[in-house]
C-alpha cells in the first residue's frame, strides 16, 4: 500500500470555509473523518456548514492574527489532531493602477486585499502550523500535517484591473518554497493552488452573473466550463493524501491563460 497521509481521525481548520471553494473542502474533509473548523466571516452559513457536517464554527477575521489564533485554538481542542491547515479566504477587488479618471489607485482599497488575503493567509499558514507542530508525528517520515494555501492564476498573470488581488496572490504563490523550507523541520508540507474560474459564489447570484461566467468560459481549453468546487475539493485532498507533493504551484484552471482583459 501506499504511504498516505491519514485524514480520518484528525481535525482540519478551513478559513473561508462558509462559502465556495472553502465550504467544498469543508464537506471533502468531514466525509473523510476529519473534525473540521469552519474558519469565516460569514456566522450564518459558517454555523450551518459547521452543523451540517458535525465541525465546528469559530467567527474568524484573516487578517487580525487574535482572530486566527482563537480560531486555531479551537480547532487544536477538537478532540483529535490538527493535521490540516487550509487558507480559502479571500475577497476581489477591481481597480486600475491609474483609473480611466486620471486617479491613480486608492490606497486604502489596496491595503484592505493585501491584508485579507496576503496577511490573512500568512496570519492562518504560521499560528496554524505553530499548532500542528505541537502535535505527535503521524508516521515514520515524521509527518504531522499539510498547509494548503490558495492563490489564483491572477497571481501569475493578473488582467487589467487587478493590481491589488494579482499583488496579493503573487505573495502567497511568493511564500510557498520558503514556508514549506521553513515547515519541514516541523514535517509540515506546504503547497498552493492557482484556481482558474471555478463556479462560487465569488461571481455573485442572478441573469447578470450567469451572463458573466458565460464570458469567462471562453478562453477554457478543456473541458469548456467552469471548474466546480468539488474538483478544487478533490484537488485538496489528492495533495494531502499524496506524501510526496510539497512547495508546489499548482494551476487549477483547465488549461486557460488568461488575456489582458
Ligand atoms: N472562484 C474562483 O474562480 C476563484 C479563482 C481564483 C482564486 N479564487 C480564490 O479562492 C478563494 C475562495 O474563493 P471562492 O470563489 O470560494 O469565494 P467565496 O466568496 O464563495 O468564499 C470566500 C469566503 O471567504 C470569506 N471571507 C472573506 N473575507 C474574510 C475574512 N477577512 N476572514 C475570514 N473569512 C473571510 C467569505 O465570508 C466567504 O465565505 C479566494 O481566496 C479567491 O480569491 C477563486
């Protein structure tokens, strides 16, 4: 057999876990045996996801560390090791570096992606881990756990507009090798996943929407659609169970790259 890391009986703590991509890898997790802490913002579909799948809802705000460190708190008390820290958190904003206006990018707008979803990640990738590292090793690799982090692919080619969201997720692609280097000592293995359009309610609800992700399905290769949040989910748990996938980029985008606009 091969040597894979264990989810059953563990515990897991997702921030963003609410909603999308976060709530996919909620459910994915708690159905392979793990306690899961619902790490969001959102406390109405946070506490019912929570419910639903027997984990644990802790109110969470990335980007102020007192926050996380509650929220980690919690999921160290669950009962069961925590192995699996996941950063799903996360928010967009379009704006351009110097706006059709002549105005050039608003300082405030940019400070506020960069610290949910540069600092919200770093904030829940080093007290999560801190936490992991306390516990026993889970197998003679002297493994304990696995960070996930997601980025996008706008992290790698940001589209007009996307100064601040492509600068934010161009530092959390940034930390990989460097955190998973650091982590190692601590058996802690670190990879990051660059969704391309997954299908969440990031692009919001309604005629508008729909009409929306239709465009964005155009540059796809293979297969011609949005991705799903159970693929990402998939995606996850394929990168914890396999042992040997560590400090890696991974495109999550069906083959598309994107174009200026
Ligand atoms: N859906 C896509 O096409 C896509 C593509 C590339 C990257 N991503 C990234 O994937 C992640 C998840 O996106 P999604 O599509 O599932 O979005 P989503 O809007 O469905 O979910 C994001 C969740 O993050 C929570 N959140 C926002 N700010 C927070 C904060 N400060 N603290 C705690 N929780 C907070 C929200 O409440 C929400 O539940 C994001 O980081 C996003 O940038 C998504």
């Amino acid at each position: 057999m091969l040597p894979a890391m264990e989810i059953n009986g563990t515990a897991a703590i997702v921030s963003g876990g609410a909603s999308g991509l976060g709530a996919a890898t909620v459910r994915a997790l708690a159905a392979a045996g793990a306690k899961v802490t619902v790490a969001d913002l959102n406390e109405q579909l946070g506490q019912a996801l929570a419910d639903e799948v027997g984990g644990i809802f802790a109110r969470t705000d990335v980007s102020d560390a007192d926050s996380v460190r509650a929220a980690v708190d919690t999921a160290a008390a669950a009962g069961q090791p925590l192995r699996f820290v996941i950063s799903c958190a996360g928010i967009g904003w379009a704006q351009r570096t110097v706006g059709r206006d002549g105005q050039p990018h608003d300082r405030a707008a940019f400070g506020k992606v960069i610290d949910v979803n540069l600092i919200g990640t770093f904030n829940l990738m080093s007290i999560g881990a801190a936490a992991v590292a306390r516990t026993e090793p889970a197998d003679a690799d002297g493994a304990r756990g696995v960070v996930i982090n997601t980025a996008s692919i706008a992290g790698l080619e940001g589209q007009t507009g996307q100064l601040a969201y492509s600068a934010s997720k161009g530092g959390i692609i940034g930390m990989t090798v460097p955190a998973a280097r650091d982590l190692a000592a601590i058996g802690v293995r670190v990879n990051t996943i660059c969704p391309g359009i997954i299908d969440t309610p990031i692009y919001g609800a309604g005629p508008a929407s729909e009409e929306f992700k239709a465009k964005l399905v155009a540059p796809v290769v293979f297969p011609k659609r949005l991705g799903t949040a159970a693929e990402f989910a998939q995606l996850v748990r394929a990168l914890i169970e396999n042992d040997y996938m560590n400090a890696e980029i991974i495109r999550f985008d069906g083959g598309i790259r994107f174009q200026p606009k």
